[in-house]
C-alpha cells in the first residue's frame, strides 16, 4: 500500500474516531443536541464521500499511467466503473439501512406514543452505520443493545426498583461499540469473524 493509500484510508478512518469520541465526551457532559448530531452526521457523509471520491480517483490516476491498465478504463472496459459503483455503495447501503431501522424506530414511538428514543439517537444510529460501514452494522446493532441491556439490568439491581418509565437511551454505547469496531476493522480476526458469522 503506498503512502498515498494509507493517507485515503487512515486520514478518514481517524478523523471519523475522533468524531465519535467527541460526540461520547459531548454526551458524557449532557451537551449533545439533535442539532449538533445532525451536524456531525452531514460531516461524517461528508469524509465518506471524499474518502470514495480520492479512492477511486487514485485508481483512475494509477490505471491511466499504466501500459497496461489503461485497457481497464472506461470505453475499453468495465472495470474502473464497476470498482467505482462498488466504492459508492460502501456509503449507501449503510445509509439505507439506517433509514430501515429510524423508518422502524419511528413507527415503533407513533404506535407505544412514548418517546423511548429521540431524535439525537436517530441521527446518531445513521451516524455510526456509515461510520462503520455495511459489514459491521450486524455486530453495532448486537454490541449496542447487549450492553445497554446489561447496564440497565446493572442499574435495576443497584437501585433495588424499576422505574414505571423510562426512555432507552442508546447514543452512549452507539458511539463507544462504534468506535471500537473502527479499531477492529484494522485486524484480520475481525474480517474473518464477519466471514465466519456470513456477515461479510
């Protein structure tokens, strides 16, 4: 991989981590809004979408200096295009499968009308699917209800009663089983494990 590669990989990949953590401390100090979500949300598309641009323009620029894979460009084959659509799907498969799950997420709210998730976990589900991409948005969803199932059988116990109401409050282990999956996705483990699992 050259320097140039690892730059377009791991420039992206840090400033989304930092981004995370950010949010965690924002949430940590009851600051985090909707509206900074949102913002941050449309900043993480954003790095995404300039990732996939700078990925698949290195490739052109690697192909047309090449003898050889000039044959590979546009109007002499399919190739180049066919990477191309792959790298933009890497971006909106997540998208859409946030949109499945807010879509659901909000039917669920209208028909309990309760506001056990707000819009600041909505934004924050979009958030972190496209951080962490198609593949491991399996093992987000898992991580996240899993631990936040455990913290608040914790609490229960702790506190000896159960509050009759109480809204689930997800963005705190979104954001930190996000960042840890951005970590994970560096280790081949991982990727056999998706593999494993048929998640891949």
């Amino acid at each position: 991989m050259s320097i140039l590669s690892q730059l377009i990989y791991y420039v992206p990949l840090a400033l989304t981590g930092l981004i995370l953590l950010w949010l965690l401390y924002l949430e940590v100090k009851d600051e985090l809004t909707s509206r900074l979500a949102l913002r941050y949300l449309l900043i993480v598309i954003l790095i995404n979408i300039l990732q996939i641009a700078s990925q698949v323009g290195l490739l052109y620029w690697q192909l047309k200096k090449d003898p050889f894979g000039q044959y590979l460009l546009p109007g002499k084959s399919d190739y180049f295009t066919n990477i191309a659509i792959s790298q933009s799907l890497s971006l909106a498969w997540p998208l859409a499968a946030a949109l499945v799950i807010i879509l659901g997420l909000i039917l669920i709210r209208k028909v309990l009308k309760s506001t056990i998730i707000d819009k600041t976990d909505l934004a924050l589900i979009t958030l972190t699917f496209t951080a962490v991409g198609f593949s491991s948005i399996t093992v987000l969803i898992g991580g996240t209800f899993i631990w936040m199932i455990l913290v608040q059988v914790f609490a229960i116990l702790k506190n000896r009663k159960k509050k009759t109401e109480f809204r689930l409050k997800m963005t705190p282990f979104l954001l930190v089983v996000a960042f840890i999956i951005l970590i994970l996705n560096n280790f081949d483990f991982y990727w056999k494990l998706l593999q494993k699992l048929h998640l891949e």
